[in-house]
C-alpha cells in the first residue's frame, strides 16, 4: 500500500534529488518524490516507516506527522 509522508523544507528540484538520492541508497524502486511529498509502498520496497523517514531526515528535512 503506497503511503504518503508530508515532508518540509523542500523547495526545489534540488531537494527532490536529495531525497530521492538517499532513498536510492536504500535501494527503494516505485517510489515518486515532489517538493514537499515522497509517496512510496513501503513493503513493496521492503522497508519500515522508520528507515523511509530516517532517508527522508538524513537528507535534511523534516517528516510531518
């Protein structure tokens, strides 16, 4: 089931390759990053919650929850 994290601070195309970099690094497929939101099926991609919102932090911004 694809789900949908609100995310903040985003507000180019820059950061959308920011997150979409350390998602890739989890090796996540199918899933769709734009400023503000990553949208992703974290058991199709076989990876918690936690580990998608740890990516989307390292990267530099903040899951709202």
């Amino acid at each position: 089931m694809i789900i949908q994290f609100k995310v903040e601070g985003m507000s180019c195309q820059h950061c959308v390759m920011a997150v979409q970099k350390e998602l890739n690094k989890l090796n996540a497929k199918d899933f769709k990053v734009e400023i503000g939101l990553v949208e992703i099926d974290p058991e199709k991609n076989n990876l918690s919650k936690e580990q998608i919102k740890q990516a989307i932090e390292k990267a530099g911004y903040i899951v709202v929850e």
